[in-house]
C-alpha cells in the first residue's frame, strides 16, 4: 500500500480535493441555466436549439459515469481523477472559446465527459482507503456538494453573469480551479485501483454508451405538457425501445463475458442481486425527489408572488438544508447503519414535501417546508447508497457506483416530465374555472372580459390588471390562484408518494440484507420449532 494512504493528514487532502471536484463539475450544469438566455442570442439560436447546451451535458454525464467507475477500478482513482480534472477544463476552455454553435456543443460534450466521473471516483477512494466507520461521513460531503452545487447553480451563475457582464466567465473560471486540482491531485492524492487487471470489455463499453445514450433521448424529448401524446412520439418511443434492446443485447453479452472469467463492464452477477437491485430503486426514487427542487423558483414566483428576479435565491436554504442533510447521513450511516439512514431520509422527507400542499400560503412557512424537505433528500445525496453498493460490489466499486448514479440521473431526467405535467394541468383547467366562477356571481361569460388563457400565466395575470369589473376582475384572479396551487400541490404531493415509496423500498431491502439464518428464524416454521 503506498505510503501517502497510512496519513490522516493525506487522507484529508485528498477528501478535500475530491469534494471541490465534485463542486466544480455538479455547478456547471445548474450555472449555465442562468445564462442561457444571454448564450442563446449571442449565437443567434432559438431557446430550443439553445436547451441543448444542457441536454448534451446531462447525455455526456450518463454515458461517462458507469463506463469511467470501471476505468478508475481498472486504472487507478488517482490517475482517472486527473484525466477527468483535465478533459474537464480543456471543455470549460473550449466552450469559453466557442466562435459557433456547434463548437459550443462540442466543447459541452467533452465538458460532461470529464466532469461525469468525479464523483464516483472521489467515491470509490473514500470506499477503498476510509475505515468503514468513517466512509459515512466522507461520502455524506461529497454527496452535500453535489446536491449544494446543482440546487445553487443558477443562482452563482446569475452572480457571475451580473459581475462579469460575459457568459465566457461561467466557463473560464474553471481553469484555475482544474489546474490546481491536477497539480495538487498529483502531489496529495495516494493511487489507489482494483489488484486484478483484465482485459478490457470494449464491446460492452459501447453497447452500454449506446444504450444509456438512446435511453437519455428518448426521456429528453418527453413533454410534460402533453405527457401521454409525447410518449406515442417516435422520438420517444423509438428511442427508448431502441435503448430496452440495446441493453437487453448488453446484458446477454455481459453474462458471456462474465462466465468466461473477464471483466464485463456491467456485472450481471452484481444486477442479480437483490440488495443491489433495492439500492437501485432508493437511488431512481433519490432522482425524482432531487427533481422536485427544479420547480422551488417558479414556486416561489407563481404561488408566493416573488419577483422572477429574487425567485431563484428562494432555493438557498433548502440548498443549505441539503448540504447538512447529507452531512447527517453520513454521520447517522456510520453510527446506525445505511439502511436506518435511508428510512430516515424517507421520513423526513415525507414530512416535509407534504407541508407545501397541506400547510404552506406563506412564505416562512415554505423556507420550513422546504428546509425539512432539503434535509429530508439530502440525507440520501452521499452516504446510505453508496455504503450499501459497496458491500454488494465486491471489486466492482467503481462499476456499482457508477450504475446507481445513472439510474439516479434517469430519475432525475424523467421526474421533471412528470411534473411539468401537473403544474400543466393545473393551468388548463383555469379557463372553466373562470366560467363557474363567474356564473356563481351571476356574470355570463359571454358578458365578462374573459381573458386569453393560450398566452401563459404572466400574459394572463397581465390581462387581469386591466379587467376593469371587480366581481369579473375576482373571479379571474382567484381561478388563476387556483389553478397554479393546484398544479404545484400535485407535484409536491407526489414528491411525498416518491417519499414513502423509499421508506418502502428501504424495508423491502432490509429484509434482502439479513443474513439468511435471520430470515429462517423469522419463519413461522422456525418459530414453533421453538
């Protein structure tokens, strides 16, 4: 074992290293939403076009992970941690000095690809090097800087904008940062890679980057708006059947490999596990809670009246409420276990996403709301899935972390349809609302200055200002009232079911995680044997 990993102080250097990383590469796709409008013009693109400066990110994300959790298993975490630092930095450089459009998404691209593997690498070190009773606590802050950076994101993004008055320095002020991790990485960082070392699964590598690529489409291209319609696309469709194929022709291959004694990218031994399937579930379910947070500033915007400009510093405490959140799991992994940690998650969670449609009209009700929910998801950024994956993989750490942070990131990707629909909904059903508004106060329709409900909710609230009848002018404002507390006490009501299901799924994997003469014990037989 190398002589730098039998340090503390090493140790330290090398934890705190990985936690900047991992700040750096979860910021830049939160920082860029702030600049999107201004990235937009200055390339002459529409904001369609322009939305793909994040989708390549998030695509080149997915597709880095699993496939670079096993490069650091194969290759050594120090080595990978650089190579990832430095592609990295080369994409910030890249799309800083993007003179076209397709040069920017290019650049974006190669930004994901070296930004994608930091995390699970600074993971797999922490696993590997760290005493078990200390892994917690270390995974719980990467996991608090992960959440932090992606909740804060587009409000440090707006800061830098505003300072700078040039989108470039979202970009260039990561080349500083990347340098210093690199050369300190060298310096601080003990090499650590799994003992054995065999030939590289190519085939499967591929197979996987096409399937997770196809898969990542097909749920980008959903409309949340018309969420059943889209799903009948054979841009949705398509690809996501394309992808089912793909991966079931991964799997077929993986198990030949694996049953010849190689090295499979994707261990099907490990996906036949059912502790790991459980943290696979927890770890989807993860995606759909943290997705929740997308929707706090328009939250904040349609339903407390906060200005579109102060709307996204709203997200700062739950940002916050995140980090010790995470943090807190680490601790209470390490004292009562990962599986205690991910029914408290649950819990707390439950409780506080709940608040929002049954207790919150004001706004220090929803920093409380939303400060319990931020601890409550939290707790599962870092710490209780990683510990529980690392104990199924065996040498495999880097493949299983990289497989639970793909399925979060499908999470992630698809709640926000899911979502986008309810808040959709809500909206469509002001219109009728108006006309049984109006008809309890004895107005007809046909008589009243009904506004134009296809222009969207700021031209809608817009029209209202100049509704000159008060009965008429009520009537409009309190549909409209209700149809957005509508939409967004559906989406925060199935935030809480997301909730309950992990508390659920958590129990389901306790009992899997029992030693199988505890499970013969508790058998009805076994009791009157005794």
């Amino acid at each position: 074992m190398p002589e730098p990993l039998q340090t503390e102080k090493n140790q330290s250097w090398a934890i705190t290293l990985f936690t900047i990383g991992v700040f750096m590469a979860a910021l830049d796709n939160g920082i860029i939403s702030a600049a999107l409008t201004t990235i937009n013009s200055s390339f002459g693109v529409s904001p369609s076009w322009g939305s793909w400066g994040v989708t390549l990110y998030t695509l080149g994300l997915s597709v880095s992970v699993p496939i670079v959790g096993k490069l650091s298993d194969r290759y050594g975490r120090k080595k990978l941690f650089m190579i990832e630092v430095g592609v990295f930095g080369l994409g910030s450089l890249l799309v800083a000095l993007s003179q076209s459009f397709p040069m920017f998404l290019a650049a974006r691209l190669i930004q994901a690809l070296g930004g994608g593997g930091i995390f699970i690498i600074g993971s797999s070190h922490v696993l590997a090097v760290l005493p078990k009773e200390k892994q917690g606590k270390a995974l719980g802050l990467l996991g608090a800087m992960n959440g932090m950076a992606a909740v804060l994101g587009p409000n440090i993004g707006s800061f830098l904008l505003d300072v700078t008055g040039s989108w470039h320095w979202l970009f260039l002020i990561n080349l500083p940062i990347a340098a210093a991790l690199v050369v300190c990485g060298g310096l601080f960082i003990a090499e650590t890679k799994e003992p054995e070392v065999k030939k590289l699964d190519l085939a499967g590598t591929m197979m996987l980057s096409l399937a997770i690529l196809s898969c990542m489409i097909g749920i980008t291209n959903l409309d949340g708006a018309k969420l059943s319609e889209s799903i009948m696309d054979v841009k949705v469709y398509g690809y996501l059947l394309g992808a089912g194929l793909l991966f079931a022709a991964l799997l077929k291959v993986e198990k030949r490999v694996e049953n010849r004694g190689g090295d499979p990218i994707l261990a099907c031994s490990l996906l036949q596990n059912k502790v790991f399937q459980w943290t696979l579930v927890i770890g989807f379910l993860s995606g759909g809670l943290l997705a929740a947070v997308i929707f706090i500033p328009s939250y904040a915007e349609q339903y407390l009246h906060v200005s579109a400009e102060k709307a996204g510093y709203w997200m700062t405490p739950l940002a916050l409420a995140s980090g010790i959140g995470a943090w807190l799991g680490g601790a209470v992994t390490d004292k009562k276990g990962p599986v205690f940690s991910a029914v408290v998650s649950g819990v707390i969670a439950f409780t506080g996403f709940s608040l929002f449609p049954l207790w919150v009209t004001d706004k220090w009700e929803f920093v409380t709301a939303s400060v319990i929910a931020g601890i409550g998801f939290g707790f599962l950024l870092g710490a209780p899935l990683n510990v529980l994956v690392s104990e199924t993989a065996g040498q495999n750490k880097g493949t299983a972390l990289g497989t639970l942070s793909l399925v979060r990131q499908v999470g992630l990707t698809l709640a926000p349809a899911l979502y986008a629909g309810f808040i959709t909904g809500g909206f469509d059903r002001i219109g009728d609302d108006i006309k049984n508004r109006l008809a309890k106060s004895g107005i007809p329709a046909d008589q009243a200055q009904m506004p134009d409900i296809g222009g969207g909710l700021s031209s809608l609230q817009e029209q209202v200002s100049r509704i000159p009848v008060p009965a008429v002018k009520k009537a409009v404002s309190d549909a409209i009232e209700a149809g957005v507390a509508s939409g967004y006490h559906h989406l925060y009501t199935a935030a809480a079911v997301i909730s309950l299901c992990t508390i659920v799924s958590a129990a389901v994997l306790a009992y899997f995680r029992k030693p199988a003469s505890s499970k013969k014990n508790a058998s009805p037989s076994a009791g009157k044997a005794q």
